[in-house]
C-alpha cells in the first residue's frame, strides 16, 4: 500500500481479503468433499463396471450355451423327422400286415368251422359205426361159444385153439367198440361243475381197481390231495384210466410203487401219478395221446390205445392239460392241470 493512500480503504480492502480468504477455505473444503464424492463415484463405477464385465462374460457363455442347444435341438428335430417317417412306414407295413392278419383269421375261421363239421360227422360215423359193429359181434362171439360148448368133443385141439382166439378177439374188439363210443360221447357229454373230494375219489378207485388184480403186491403213496372242481364223474374216469394204466406197466414188477399227489401252480392245481414200471420213449411222446396209438405192443400189454385219448378230452373239456414224462424202464409220471376257480362251488 502507498503511503499517501487513505487508511480506511486500506482497512476495507484486508476485511475483504479475509471474507475471500473463508470463502476460498470454504470452497476448498467443498472441492474436497467433491474429489472425495468424486474418487467413491469413480471406485463406485469401477465396480459397475467389473460387474458389467462380468455380467457380459455371463451372458456370452449363455449364448453360445443358448447355440448350442439350439445346435442339438435343431438335430433332435432332424432325428425326430427321421422317426416320424420311419413311424409313418411302420404304421402302412402294420396296417398291410392287420389286413393280411384280418384275411388270415377269416380264412382260419372257414377252416374251423369246416373242421368242426368234419369232426361231429367224424364222430357222428363213429358212434354209428361203432354202435352197428355191436349186433353182428355179439353174434360172432356167441356163435363160436355155442361151438365151443356143443362140439367140443368133435373139433381137434387146432380148431378149439383157433375158436378160443375168435372169443378173445371178439372180446377185445367189444371193449375197443365201447372205448370208441364213450370216446365219441364225451364231445356231446355236458360238464357238470360241483367240488370233488379228490383223496376219497382215488382211494375209492384204487379199491375197485385193486378188487381186478387181488393177488398183487402193490404200495399205493397217497400225498395230500387238493379239492378239485369239475365234473365228478369225469374225473372218476380220468384217474380210473391213469391208475389203471400205472398199474399195467408196472405189472412186471414184484412190488409197484405208485405215487400219487397234486401241487398248485399258475392258477392250476395239477395232480400226477407216477409208477416206476415199463416206462415209454420220450422219442414218441406226440403219438402217447392219441387215439389207438399205443407205445407197447398188445403182446407186452393189453390195452385198447384209447384211454388217454379219453383222458385228455375230459381235462380239455375242463380247460386244463395233460403231459407225461418217462423213460424206459424207469417209470412214468402223468400229469393233468385244472383250473382253480377264485372260489369253489358250493357242493
């Protein structure tokens, strides 16, 4: 300052020196503040920024995961095409083949039908036919029994020989005529269903067929038998024909073993008898259930060639089945299945 200048200005200019100076620290402090806001805002945004960068990377690795599926779904689509047309071919081959199987089955059904005729004129045949060979049968044997009785004492040993033969063979042909009619029977011959106490059954049998042959040894093993449901009088049958048979083939032996039990299985109760006689060759068993179809000669064992036949009529009929098993020497076991009804009838 001048020294001729005027002191009260002097004084006015250091007030306002120092107003400025406060306003200065004052704004200092505030651009403080603002560097402060300033650096937080930039860390603030350094921040956003990292996560930007990561959000980016993130969405990146979405869309190139996002081309990918869509890579496989635009294959899957290709496959799925592949298998619409492999389905639409499958579909014309399955409905060519429906119309072949539908033809198939109206054929069959013709077949059946001319089948089925076939057989109730076969049966029909054999009953008449059967029925018919009765009379001049009967006659034949009587005839020759009235030689036999009345001139016994003029024919030779040769003739009373060949005359013994005729009745023996008139007599098996008789009882070959009455298996052949109950065979024809049993096609006609309604099932009547009721419960069967099957072990008083087979010991009845056995007692009546034992009353055939009382001087055999014979060891009957009776297993527990279940209650059977069919027709009583049928299955009397089926097992006086099984019975009877283990019988005959194991008739060579000193003392036969014959076993006889049941086991459930599937919804069936099967039954089986078993003996440890001749046996048969597993080699011919198509040939075991038929009709005159004998796999023992008349000579080693009597018999018709029906009786299983019989047997396995009446166990179809009950909507069961009938096998074997053997072996030569050895013995054989038959089996038949029933059905177990989900409850029995009242008896």
């Amino acid at each position: 300052m001048d020294k001729w200048e005027d002191p009260q200005l002097v004084l006015v200019s250091a007030d306002e020196l120092r107003f400025q100076d406060t306003e200065r620290d004052k704004r200092a402090k505030e651009l403080i503040i603002a560097n402060k806001e300033l650096v937080f805002q930039n860390k603030e945004k350094g921040k956003r920024a990292d996560e930007l960068i990561i959000a980016n990377r993130e969405l990146l690795r979405q869309n190139i995961e996002k081309g990918k599926r869509a890579e496989e779904l635009i294959k899957a689509n290709e496959e799925l095409a592949l298998q619409n047309a492999e389905v639409k071919k499958l579909s014309v081959e399955l409905d060519l083949l429906n119309k072949e199987l539908a033809l198939q089955y109206i054929e069959k059904e013709k077949q059946a039908l001319i089948l089925e005729a076939a057989n109730q004129e076969l049966e029909s045949f054999s009953y008449s036919v059967s029925h018919d060979l009765r009379a001049p049968l009967r006659a034949v044997n009587g005839f020759t029994q009235i030689l036999l009785e009345d001139y016994i004492q003029e024919l030779g040993e040769d003739a009373q020989y060949l005359l013994t033969e005729i009745i023996a063979n008139s007599n098996k042909m008789g009882q070959l005529i009455d298996n052949l009619l109950d065979f024809s029977r049993l096609s006609k011959q309604q099932i009547s269903v009721s419960n069967v106490d099957t072990d008083k059954m087979v010991k009845s049998v056995i007692t009546q067929l034992r009353q055939l042959e009382p001087g055999r040894e014979i060891s009957f093993d009776i297993k527990e038998l279940d209650v059977a449901t069919g027709d009583p009088s049928m299955l009397r049958q089926v097992y006086v024909n099984l019975i009877s048979n283990a019988m005959k083939y194991s008739s060579k032996k000193e003392l036969a073993h014959i076993e006889i039990g049941c086991f459930p299985k599937d919804g069936f109760c099967t039954f089986y008898i078993k003996d440890d006689g001749a046996g048969f060759d597993m080699t011919y068993y198509d040939k075991l259930f038929g009709v005159f179809q004998r796999l023992h000669s008349s000579n080693e064992f009597e018999g018709t060639g029906v009786g299983l036949a019989i047997v396995q009529k009446i166990i179809v009929k009950h909507g069961g089945k009938v096998w074997a098993e053997g072996k030569v020497g050895e013995g054989a076991c038959f089996y038949f299945s029933i059905p177990i009804p989900a409850e029995l009838p009242l008896t």
